[in-house]
C-alpha cells in the first residue's frame, strides 16, 4: 500500500515472487537475512509473521520474558522439542500476519 492506502501495483510488478529460504545446516544467522523478513516456523502451521527487529541485545540464552521459562533455549526445547545450536545468535521480534489479511500464500478452494 501506498501512503494513500492504494495498492502499489509497482511494488507488485517488482516483486511477482517472493524467494522461500530455507536455512542451512549448520545454521548460520546473518542479519540481512531478516531485516523485515516474513518467517514461517516449523513448529506452526500456517503461520506467518514479519520480523520487525533483529535484537542483537537478545540471544537464546537470554532470560525469557516470564517465569515458566528460564531461557528461549528451555522454552523451545521443552514447548516445541527444538534444540537451539547456535548460542549466540540474535533474537527476532516479529508480529503475527492474521490470516484474515495474509494475502502472501495462495488460498486453495475447499
């Protein structure tokens, strides 16, 4: 959208596919990488989200907002049975696209 709140059909005829990456392994985070990236977790079907903010304050060894967690390393092993390798990479900040306006994936008829 523009500052009009129009679609900007420029945008649109730039950009007529969006690039799916699939991380390496082993992992190796670069910020560039993310900088207003839309992610999709393993771990949730079907959800997108739009990185906000790489917040290099933050690793996954740093203390997790609330007290059913110690760490993002304990929350993804004990929440989703991920295994965090790299200790030292930067944390996301995202915010969820509802799937109401979530125009980026193809809708299938049911």
């Amino acid at each position: 959208m523009n500052d009009k709140q129009e679609i900007n059909w420029e945008i649109i005829e730039t950009y007529q596919d969006l690039e799916r990456i699939i991380p390496n392994i082993p992992f190796h985070f670069r910020t560039s990488d993310y900088e207003l990236a839309l992610v999709t977790p393993s771990y949730r079907y079907n959800a997108v989200y739009i990185v906000t903010r790489v917040c290099d304050d933050l690793t996954p060894e740093s203390c997790f907002p609330n007290e059913d967690f110690d760490t993002y390393t304990h929350y993804y092993k004990e929440k989703h049975g991920l295994i965090i390798e790299n200790l030292q990479q930067s944390m996301l900040e995202v915010k969820p696209i509802p799937i109401k306006i979530n125009y980026i994936k193809p809708r299938y008829n049911k």
